[in-house]
C-alpha cells in the first residue's frame, strides 16, 4: 500500500501485511467516527453520553497522565501506539515522534485525533519487520502496556530479555525505555480483580497456568529480566491506582502514606469480587513498608549509559 496522509500525520504501510491481525471489532468502526467528527477536548463528553467502555479507556485524558509528568524531548518512538491514547502527550513534548503499530484501523483513530500535529509519523505493520528499519538514535522508547506482550512480538527463547535488547540497539546514548505494565502481586488481585489481559481470577498470581503471550512481573521479576538484558540504570514508580487511570504516581522516595490509597477502583469492563477493604490492606501494607511489591502498576525507567 502507498503512504496516506490524515492531515499532518503520514501513514507508512511499506510493513503492513493487508489486514488487521487483531481488532476489538464494530466498536473500533465507532471509535474511528469518534476520532473523525470530534476533537480532543469533546472527547470527555461523548464519553459520558454513550458510556462505552472501550471509549473510555482509549478516549479518556486520564490515560495521558502515564507519561504527562514525565520529562520528554528530542526524538520518541511509541511502540504499540494503539488508538492513541497517550500520543498526543508524547507529541506535544517530543521534537520528533514516530509511532508503530500493528492495526490499520488503530492507526487511522491514531491519525485523526492527532491530525494537527506536525511531529508524528505512523509505521503500520509488524514491529519486528518495522524495527529492522528503525533509528538508532531515539532520546526516549515507551512500551505501555505493550511490554506483556514481547512473547508475541519477539519468537525466541527469552522473548521479554530480547526485546528489551532490541529496543535498547535503537537508543542514543544516554536514552531512556519507558514501560508501564501491571504487576503480577498487585494487591487489586489479590481483592478479587480478573487478571487485565486474560479476564480470569487469581490467573497472575497463580503464575499463568493457562496462559500463553502474555505475561506480567512482580517487581523482583522484572527487575530480573532488566538485569538480563543489559546494564540499565533502572527506576521504578508506581501509578495509582494503575497505570491506565493514574491520579497519583508513587516513587521509592515519595511513598504513600497510611490513608492516601482509598481510589481503588478498578476492573470498570468486568464483574469484580470484593474479598476485603482494599484501602484498610493497603494501610498494612504502607506501614510495613511492601507497598513497592503490592503497587498495582509500575512504571520503569531504563537508562542506557551513555558512552565514553
């Protein structure tokens, strides 16, 4: 397929192989409607008219606070940019912004709520055709809500330490992957919340007994598989009271203190068991200093040292 240009934003299908491989389905033919008659600051309006969840996670401003906190410049590449829901906060920070994703459909939604900005080019395609083409110079790489997913992306025997290697060939020195992903021991699943990518009960915590290609970390885990992949200087925070609806973002040098976590709600697509007050566990788990192992969601730094 030949480039399409949506306002500013170009479409580059020189990857893409003909059709959607994965698609939420009708919905996302809605979601194109929204992202075509409707600009960014209607979107909280429609959301409350039509009350759709799919509107709301991919549409709702709060998603962009993941990375709205977070200081960005020069060149990003958004790995698994989706609909969008955070390229436009990558965009109005970053010089340059090149995004990649697998659905066209997405894509497209992506284009059009991003059509006045002038610093945002779409890859259509597979990642790992499209990475083989990439920079090697990007300032900054997210992969939210992406990471989970490497197993999928990237067919070796270590699939997670792998592509970590691979996004890092493509950083200047000195730059910084961004993840955002759930953890595994997040006390949400602990209180009776299905496992986000799955829908099962107590699946994560069990150590995916009935899952394949995809997969969350505890933070010892994903510590573990950061180690692996390179010499990182690594940070975590923690959004609360996850990283897809964060109000608060925690640090290991600015924690919660006891009463400050009482927004837990979570699981708005799905029935959710209410197993114990989650605000008074989290009060326990506050005091005896285990909030970075129980925190719902992390959001990790990796810095590439610069040479020399």
């Amino acid at each position: 397929m030949t480039p399409e240009k949506i306002g500013n934003i170009e479409l580059d299908y020189e990857f893409y192989p003909g059709e959607d491989l994965y698609s939420d389905g009708p919905v996302e033919d809605e979601m194109l409607e929204v992202a075509q008659n409707f600009r960014e600051e209607e979107f909280n309006q429609i959301i409350a008219q039509r009350k759709s969840w799919p509107l709301l996670y991919h549409f709702s401003h709060i998603r962009q606070n993941i990375v709205s906190w977070y200081p960005l410049k020069g060149k990003v590449l958004e790995i698994g940019a989706g609909c969008g829901a955070i390229t436009g906060a990558l965009a109005d920070q970053a010089d340059q912004l090149v995004c990649v994703d697998l659905s066209r459909k997405r894509s497209l939604i992506n284009a059009w709520r991003n059509r006045d900005r002038n610093n945002i080019r779409i890859h259509v395609g597979n990642f790992q055709d499209i990475e083989k083409t990439l920079d090697t110079d990007y300032d900054y790489i997210t992969l939210i809500g992406v990471f989970e997913y490497s197993e999928g992306y990237i067919g070796t025997g270590r699939p997670y330490v792998e592509m970590l290697r691979r996004i890092a060939s493509h950083l200047a020195p000195g730059g910084e992957i961004l993840i955002a992903i759930e953890n595994r021991l997040g006390l949400k699943y602990w209180a009776g919340c299905t496992e986000d990518h799955v829908g099962k009960f107590f699946e994560g915590l069990e150590g995916y007994p009935t899952t394949e290609g995809v997969k969350t970390f505890s933070r010892k885990e994903l510590e573990s598989v950061i180690a692996q992949a390179g010499d990182f200087q690594t940070t975590f925070y923690y959004p609360y009271p996850d990283y897809k609806f964060p109000m608060t973002v925690y640090s290991d040098d600015y924690l919660p203190r006891r009463g400050e976590l009482k927004q837990n709600v979570n699981n708005f697509d799905r029935v959710k068991l209410q197993l114990f007050d989650e605000a008074k566990v989290f009060d326990t788990i506050v005091e005896n200093g285990l909030f970075p192992q129980f925190s719902n969601s992390f959001f990790v730094v990796l810095k590439k040292e610069a040479e020399g």
